[in-house]
C-alpha cells in the first residue's frame, strides 16, 4: 500500500507539471482525485488495511492528497494568470492610431428652415405644438369657418382618406386641437407637413408649413404687424421691407397676406439686364405668409369669449421661405435628394 500511494503521489505530481492548460489540469484532477481517481481509490481501500497499519497510512494517504490539492492549485492559479496576461496581449488597442472617419449627414435644408424660424418665435415667447397629419374635416375645415360647399374642400385640392378623414390641407387645425384643451393667454407655433393635390416648379403635393398665433386679452393687428415684421427681419434681414395688404380668409376677419420687397430684383422689378424680374413679376414684391385676426366664429368653436378675447395668427411656407432664401426655383429639387444639391447648405 505504502508502495502504491508513493507511486500515485509521484505520478500524480509530474502528471501536473506537465498541463499545459486548464483543460489537460481539470482532466488530471479527475484522473487523480476524481470520484473514480486513483488516490480516490486507494483512500476507499483503507478497510483492507490491517488495523495496526492503518494510522499511518491514512496519515500519509492524507498527507499525499493535501500536497496533490495544493499542487494542482498553484498550477491553477498560473494557468489562469498566463491566459489573461495572453488576453491583454492580444487585445491591446492602441488608442493613439487615427480612426475611421464616417461620413456625415447634415441636416435637410427645408428642416433647417425650420429650426430657424421656429427659433425666432421661441425667442420671442411662443411654443411649439404639434397635430396629426390625418385630420377629420371637424378640425381642417368646420371649425376654421370653412363651410361644406367652401372651394377649399374641392376634391382637387384635398387628398381624402375617407369620408371624413383627410390628409391635413395646413397646420391651422392646430390652432383648433390646441385652443380645445387650454386657455388663454397662448402663444403657439406649430410646423409641419402638409398636403394638397397640386404639382409643379413651386407647389408639391407635400409640403410644409408653419403655423402661428396669440391669444389673450386686447391683442390687435397692430400685435400682428409687429410679430411678423420683426420674424421677416429677422429671418431675411433687417433691411427687408415689408408690406400688409387686405386679403380673405374663412378663419380670420380681418386678414391680411404679407409681401417683402423682392429678395431677388431688390425691389427694382427689373433684373441686371433690364428685363422683368421672375420672381416678382415686375411687382417689385414677393408674397410670403397669410394672417389675420382670428374669426369670432372660430373662438365660438372653441368655447371662447370672443368679447374677452382676440388673437392673431399667421401661416407661413417652409418651401416658400427656403426658396426665397437661397434663390432656388424649382421645389423638387428639395425632395429629390440629390447630393449635390443638399451640400450646399
Ligand atoms: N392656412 C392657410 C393656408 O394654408 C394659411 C394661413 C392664412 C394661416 C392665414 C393662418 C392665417 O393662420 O391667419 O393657405
């Protein structure tokens, strides 16, 4: 028996040294120390022993399996440090190299018209609100004063989704879902997309608009032509001119729409070449949004006091604004999305 745990312990302890990693190890254990192992084994045939033998040798068999234990777990302990010392090697970045560089996007330049003119009115005091594209006739038409036999809900001009639902024709039915769930004193302004059967060099059957307006107590056109003087300034300059002519809309009264001096002519009406100018048509003036003082009868849909209460608002074209803006006169290039042409902003 002597004989044999000497063996085993010599075997077992060169059978050790000789792993090369932890899988050779754990294989090792088993042979040695496993449930089947060799000095597992000989442990359980201790009851053959004679019984004056049998102190020692469980002394030694003991002493044998401690010191197996202990190899195994600094071979362990090794084995591990090596395999991570070999992954932090291998997985070394070297964060000074040059990285990739991803190509990047921008912001389209309609958008960014956007976020301009929104900003402006932020500025001043507004929020921003928004309604849903598809709109049921109630909050397009009915309560903007639009009556059913109004031009505006021709089938030309309206895309219908069904009998009463369509896709929003303007951002004014914002005004409605807003002024619905609150009360004065508001101060809004909502963009988006908007739609109309209608395609050609300056109408897309989508497009954008920007709503706005203000209610409280004695607000007047001279609030109006205040507010959306001082955007056109803003947005074009601050030497632009700015005119307010008498014009109709079902959900204002009075209602005006708003011309600056021509951005492209300079007011002149004559090109460099003393032909007509093409954007103004000789006029001098470009229209660029429409306003007005909000109808009583819409402040009736809303549950307003049109006695207590008065307020102005305004539309305004996103397409239209960047167009101006930047000389351009064709709408499509706006959604055709060639890069050469969205670079340039
Ligand atoms: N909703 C009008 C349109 O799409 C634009 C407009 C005109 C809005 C006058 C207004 C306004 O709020 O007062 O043509």
């Amino acid at each position: 028996m002597r004989a044999d745990l000497e063996r085993i312990r010599h075997d077992a302890l060169a059978d050790l040294d000789r792993c090369a990693d932890e899988a050779a190890l754990e294989e090792a254990r088993l042979r040695y120390l496993g449930r089947k192992g060799e000095l597992t084994a000989v442990l359980r045939g201790m009851r053959e022993v004679p019984e004056a033998e049998r102190p020692a040798m469980g002394e030694l068999a003991n002493t044998i399996k401690v010191e197996v234990e202990e190899r195994l777990a600094a071979i362990r302990r090794r084995l591990e440090e090596e395999r991570l010392a070999k992954s932090l090697a291998e997985e070394r970045l070297d964060v000074t190299l040059p990285g990739i560089r991803l190509p990047r996007g921008r912001v389209h330049p309609l958008m960014q018209v956007q976020e301009e003119v929104t900003g402006i009115f932020v500025a001043m005091g507004f929020e921003v609100a928004e309604g849903p594209d598809i709109e049921d006739d109630y909050h397009n038409f009915e309560a903007l004063n639009i009556p059913r036999d109004h031009p505006a809900r021709d089938m030309q001009d309206t895309f219908f989704v069904s009998e009463d639902r369509v896709l929003r024709t303007h951002t004014s039915p914002v005004q409605i879902r807003v002024m619905e769930s609150r009360q004065p004193p508001l101060r809004v302004i909502a963009p988006g997309a908007v739609y109309r059967q209608d395609d050609d060099v300056t109408h897309s059957p989508t497009f954008h608009q920007i709503e706005g307006f203000w209610v409280d107590e004695r607000i007047t056109f001279g609030d109006l032509k205040g507010v959306l003087s001082e955007f056109l300034r803003r947005f074009f300059g601050p030497g632009t001119r700015v005119r307010f002519r008498p014009s109709f809309f079902p959900f204002t009264e009075p209602s005006a729409e708003v011309d600056i001096g021509c951005v492209l002519c300079g007011g002149s009406g004559k090109q460099a070449d003393g032909a007509a100018c093409r954007m103004c048509k000789q006029s001098g003036w470009v229209e660029i949004l429409g306003s007005g003082m909000i109808d009583p009868n819409v402040f009736g849909f809303v549950g307003y006091d049109a006695e207590r209460f008065s307020g102005f608002a305004f539309g305004v074209g996103v397409e239209r604004l960047a167009m101006l803006r930047y000389g351009i006169g064709d709408i499509r290039l706006f959604y055709e999305n060639d890069l050469r042409f969205l670079r340039q902003f």
